[in-house]
C-alpha cells in the first residue's frame, strides 16, 4: 500500500516551508493566494490529508472519546451506543468502545489501557461485579490523569463523576402508584438486579410507593433458578395481581411462568417491565413497559462530557435526569 503524502514531503516537492504549507491550507491570510492554490492543487493530486495525531498534539486533544459498556446481551446498551455514536458524529468525534462483559479484573484493564492512551474523556456504565464489590479505585486513577468521565445509566454509585440516566426511583414509584389506582391490592416486584445501584433503587421506588401499611412482594436473585422459585410463589401462592418487573431477564421470565400456571393477564395479573419496545409488541399480549429512551441517554452522555473536556461547566459535577414514559400496552389495559 502507498504511504500517505506528508506535509514534509508537500513542502518539500513545493520548494517552500512547512509551516507555509500547512498555513495554506488552513487559509491563512498570510500567504498569498496564488501559494495557497498551489499547495491545495498539490494536495488535492496526492490525495493529502492531515494526520490526526500531530493535528491534535498542537491542540491538546485526541478528538477520541473511549466508552465503555457492561455487555452486549442487552439491547439496551447497543441502542445507548447508538445515541453516544450520533452525537459523536456530529461533533466530528471518534469513539472507542469496549466491553467490560461486567467483569472487574476486565473493566481495570481497559481503564488503564485509556489512562495510557491519548482520549479526551471516559463514558462508561459500570461493571457489576465492580457494583457488587464497590471497587472504584480504578475509575478515580481516570480522575487523576484529569480525563473527564461521565457515568451513564448505571448511576446510582458512590463515586464523585458527571452521571446521566433516568430517575430510578421515580420511575417505580409512579408505576406502582398507576397500579395502585386501577385498584391492584397486591403489588409483586421481580427483580435479577437487586444488588445493583439501578435495582436498588428501583426496589426503593416500589416501597415508597406501597408504604408502610402494605405487605411487600418482592422475588429477588441474581440467580435464575432461584428467581423463578421466587416468582412462581408470588403469582401462585400469595396470588399477587399485579408485577413490576425491573429488568429484561425478570419480565420475561413473570410472563413465562404466568403462562405455565394458566394466570389471565392482565385480568388476574397486570404486569409492568423493563424490556425493549421492539419485543414488547410481540409478546402476547403485548407488555406495558418502561421507555428508558437509551439513545437519549446516550445523546445526553457525550453532551456531558464534551461539555467537561471544552470547559463548558462549572467545576462541580452534574447529575442530568432523562425523562422516561410508560408505554402502556395491553398488560396494564
């Protein structure tokens, strides 16, 4: 393959100085304009372009973002991505991304490879087991070596940064509140994330919601043998007639097993979920759920941290809320 025509070379094939041509082509009024077409027409044969790299040391940015996402099981991220990949283009930034599969020990690796790489700013839902075990020593080390991050959707964490995503809390307080007032009396939460900030919080909303003069109903385990135990015995003994399920693994699996044990929905059992809205539409019959907006969120998100990277914020660090909707199908009808 051919090289790439440098500005030496340019320069040199023109007989003048670099720092003309390079001023040339940035149109600088001080070279003439019979040198700058020269060097443009020049350019233009060789199919010229600046090299990045040396184009952002004089600015002191990359122009690359890094980002990283928990997994790729879940649609949600890759709709979050999208929005993060949008904005970035019409900022004319690039984007790297990288997959922590909710692993720790992998999550570390890729914060230090961006610490000793050249990126302008860090956005990042956080690990799991990162969550799980509170281990954010690595996400401050970001910190030190003064590269901005934003956290997004997984933000509920004690870790001092830039965070967009949606209010947890709220959203399942208001849900449970619309099952309260079509007259649901035994409200059920299913959840694989409770351990999580998000699942926490979510739970959180839910009890707000009910108060302390209901009994709660809450199957939760990471594990999905355990989960389904745990759900089964909602829906068929303590007969709960309504379900707020908090993530995509507990909604289906609430709507499986309503199926197995022969529970009307939604006249014995109204459910409520998180699930993308493409599937909810396919289900039978269709699942009212959360809209999390993802490609909002991840609009939102690179909004945030170009902000921080051009100095556009004030120094404390910020907390966006993206507002959702409950999309209401025939579950809840």
């Amino acid at each position: 393959m051919k090289n790439r025509i440098t500005l030496k070379e340019l320069a040199r094939l023109l007989n003048v100085s670099v720092s003309t041509v390079s001023k040339a082509l940035n149109d600088s009024p001080e070279i003439s304009p019979k040198t700058v077409e020269r060097v443009k027409e020049l350019a233009a044969l060789h199919k010229y372009r600046p090299n990045p790299t040396a184009v952002n040391l004089k600015s002191s940015k990359s122009g690359t973002i890094g980002v990283i996402i928990p997994n790729i099981s879940n649609s949600f991220f890759a709709n979050v991505l999208s929005g993060i990949e949008a904005e970035a283009q019409k900022k004319g930034i690039q984007v790297m991304t990288y997959i922590s599969n909710e692993s720790l020990e992998r999550e570390k690796q890729i914060v230090e490879h961006l610490t000793s790489g050249f990126v302008d700013g860090v956005l990042i839902a956080v690990a799991e087991e990162t969550q799980r075990q509170k281990n954010y020593d690595h996400l401050k080390s970001i910190i030190d070596y003064n590269i901005p991050v934003v956290l997004y959707d997984r933000i509920d964490l004690e870790f001092t940064a830039d965070k967009v995503g949606i209010d947890d809390r709220k959203v399942f307080f208001d849900a449970a509140q619309l099952l309260q007032e079509r007259g649901r009396k035994k409200i059920g939460i299913a959840t694989s994330i409770h351990h999580m900030g998000v699942g926490k919080e979510r739970i959180a909303g839910y009890r707000d919601a009910l108060g302390r003069e209901n009994p709660y109903y809450i199957a939760n385990s990471a594990k999905m043998d355990s989960l389904r135990e745990k759900v089964t015995n909602l829906l068929v003994n303590e007969k709960v007639d309504a379900m707020l399920c908090s993530d995509y693994s507990s909604t289906l699996m609430t709507y499986r097993l309503a199926y197995e044990h022969g529970i009307k929905i939604p006249s014995q059992l109204q459910v409520i979920g998180f699930i993308n809205g493409s599937l909810a539409g396919y289900l039978t019959p269709s699942i009212s759920y959360i809209d999390q907006v993802p490609e909002v969120i991840g609009a939102g998100a690179m909004e945030v941290l170009l902000n921080r990277i051009n100095g556009k914020m004030e120094k404390p660090k910020i907390k966006k809320i993206i507002e959702t909707e409950l999309i209401e199908m025939e579950s809840t009808k």
